[in-house]
C-alpha cells in the first residue's frame, strides 16, 4: 500500500487562458498533496509572482511560453 502524502506540492499554474487555469486549479484542489499558490496569465507576472514566493511546480501552456519575449 502506497504510503500517505505528508508533504504538500506548491503549484503556480502560467495560461493565457483564465477559464483553463481557474479549471486546472480546481482540478489541482481535488487531489490531496497538491496546492495551486498563484495564477498567472503570462509569462512576465509568473516571474514577477517567482520572484516573491517559490513554488515546487510551474505548470504551464506551451503556446503562453512560445509567444511572448523571452527571458
């Protein structure tokens, strides 16, 4: 039997799209050992948002990362 999750997974979930990211958040709320911590919209307010708090996983959309400048 697979141990219990003792530690939480901190998320910030990087869309263009806030119906996606409000959608993957509360999927994310479901599962035990997962937190989404920060929404972002794009890829200057995640940094902004990573320069403040540190998170365990950036999930994001591969087009919100390919079509803007990059860092």
């Amino acid at each position: 039997m697979p141990e219990p999750i003792t530690q939480t997974i901190s998320i910030l979930v990087l869309d263009d799209h806030a119906l996606f990211r409000e959608s993957v958040a509360r999927l994310l709320a479901t599962e035990p050992g997962f937190q989404v911590v920060a929404h972002c919209g794009s890829i200057d307010e995640a940094i902004k948002t990573l320069k403040q708090m540190r998170v365990d996983i950036v999930l994001l959309a591969f087009l919100a990362a390919t079509t803007q400048h990059n860092h």
